[in-house]
C-alpha cells in the first residue's frame, strides 16, 4: 500500500491529476490504507505549503432573512429556526471582531452577510467603507462573503481592500438541485470567476454530509481543481433542528479524514481549512485534520453555531507543529 501511496504523490508532483477511480480508493480507504494515505497527503502538504499551519476567522455580519432555499442553513426564510437575525453591523462592531481576530492569531477574516446579494446601493456601499476601515487599522488579510457577485461589484470590493472572495459551491453540481433550487450553480460559478477577473483570490469549497455521494464528493474536487480556486474551506454538516436536514446522520471522524485527505491529493498546492461542523463531526481526531492535509483551520465561532474553546484550539495548534 506505501508503495502505492508513494506511486501516487509521485504521479501528482509530476503534475499529473488523480483519476477519479484513484479518487474514489482515497474515499473508501480503512485501516492502515488509510494511514498510508493520510502520510502521502501530509506529505504533498508540506513539499508545496511548508509545515506551517494557520487559522482563520468570520464575523456574522448580518444574520437570517435570507430568501434562498439551502436545505442545511440556519438563516433561510424556509426553515424554521430559532436563530438571532440583525441587519448588517456597523464598520465600528466589526472592526473590534477584525481586530479580536487579528489578536487570536488569524490570518484571514471575512465579513459574512445573510441573503442572495449585497445590492449596489447603501449596504453595498456601507461594507465598502468597513472594508476600508479594516485595511486601515489592521494588518489582517480581509475577505467577505456576501452571495453572489458580478464583475463590477467584484472591482469595487478589491478596490476597497478586500483580498478574498469567498463564495462556496456547497455540494456536487449533480446533488445541487437537492439542496437549493432558488438560484442555479452556474450563478455560483459565474460567481467565483468574476472575483477572479477582479483581481481577488477565491476562497471556495462546500459541505459534507448532506446526502451526497461518494462520487459526488470527488465530482466538486474535481471542479474545484478545473475553476483553479486559491482556498477550500471544508465544512461537515452540523444538523440544525427546524432546517431539512436536521436529520442527517454525523459523518464519522474517519469520513471526515478521507475527505480532507482526498482533497489534498485532488488540489496539492491549494490552503485546505477545516471549517465548521469540525467538532460535532470529529470530536476527539480534530488534530488529526493537519496529519490529513489541511493547512489551516477556522477558530472562533461560526455563522450560527458555536466553535470550540479558543484556548483548546490554539493549544491544538501548537501541539501540531511539534
């Protein structure tokens, strides 16, 4: 199995992609396959990204009301959730969460909004000016995440500061339609094209558990790698009560680790952060994440749920780096 393990890292190095039939090995991996997986993808981590590992964070910038449909999401006007809903925060609120962040040892922070788009007009222009504001008085890399963008509002948010764009495709297209069917995934990558045309590095990934298919998990690696995204960030389904799919079942933690480790043999050169739904999903192998192939993770908490103990994560990451 090393042998073919190696054989692999090899065949990648040389710049020649996984198939999917090689993918679909990675995904159905136990035992000591696995492990020799898991040592070709930290491998490939650390001859392209270093050993270093990093963090980063959100702020939940505006909160519910959102008119799309997503069957996973806390904040859609479909499901039926307890959450806080607010308008969007003031440039002052969310620049004490930038500079919280900054202060935790993020590298990265990202204004997160509820709802389709950020329309041109007040709100649009609001968060240009906080992005702004965040670029001035702090030294963090700025990023948002405001639904679905066209090239002219793609300019405007680079010009104001904005270093990333972060826009996921959530799941395989063919699972798409299972999930959300208030706005297409060609929207979505369209989406992801004009932050590039922009000038902006694209943060983009999606979330397991949803019901997809082993197949489908490789289907979205597989586009990720053609649409040359910078970042994935890798979400795991945590059940919301009074959302579709509050019922799904837990991916195990050793799901979590194929995927993880998938990813990193399907985008070597690509940052991989383990997002939310780590803990619920991987309880006590969280720390394993970085042994998989992920060079980052997110601290903090999430749009509508809790992260883990700060203080427990970065002592997780100290830990990792020897």
């Amino acid at each position: 199995m090393f042998e073919l393990v190696q054989s692999y890292v090899e065949q990648i190095t040389a710049g020649d992609p996984l198939s999917a039939d090689q993918a679909m090995q990675i995904l159905t991996a136990e035992g000591a396959a696995l492990t020799a997986f898991m040592a070709g993808a930290q491998r490939l981590k650390e001859q392209n990204l270093g050993t270093r590992v990093g963090s980063c964070a959100i702020v939940n910038a505006k909160s519910g009301h959102c008119a799309e449909n997503c069957s996973f999401c806390a904040q859609s006007i479909h499901n039926n959730t307890a959450i806080e809903t607010y308008p969007l925060k003031s440039s002052a609120d969310i620049l004490l969460d930038a500079i919280a962040a900054q202060n935790q040892g993020s590298q990265c922070f990202s204004i997160v909004t509820s709802g389709t788009r950020v329309e041109p007009g007040a709100e649009f222009e609001q968060l240009l000016e906080t992005i702004r504001i965040l670029r001035q008085q702090t030294t963090i890399t700025i990023s948002a995440s405001i639904g679905i963008l066209d090239i002219e509002s793609a300019k405007a948010l680079h010009g104001a500061g904005c270093g990333t764009y972060h826009h996921n495709l959530e799941t395989a297209r063919s699972f798409f339609p299972e999930i959300c069917t208030t706005h297409s995934y060609d929207e979505d990558v369209a989406t992801i094209q004009a932050a590039q045309k922009a000038g902006m590095e694209v943060c983009c990934g999606g979330i397991f558990g949803l019901g997809e298919s082993l197949g489908q998990r490789i289907e979205m690696g597989l586009l990720l790698q053609q649409l040359d995204v910078d970042s994935v960030p890798i979400n795991f389904l945590n059940p919301v009560p009074g959302t579709r799919l509050e019922h799904n079942e837990l991916l195990t933690p050793y799901d979590c680790l194929r995927i993880i480790c998938l990813y990193r043999y399907l985008l070597p050169h690509k940052r991989i952060t383990v997002c939310g739904g780590r803990g619920i999903n991987m309880r006590d192998l969280q720390g394993a994440i970085f042994m998989a192939g992920a060079s980052s993770m997110m601290i903090g908490n999430y749009l509508t749920t809790a992260g883990r103990n700060l203080q427990t994560d970065q002592q997780m990451l100290v830990d990792v780096t020897g």
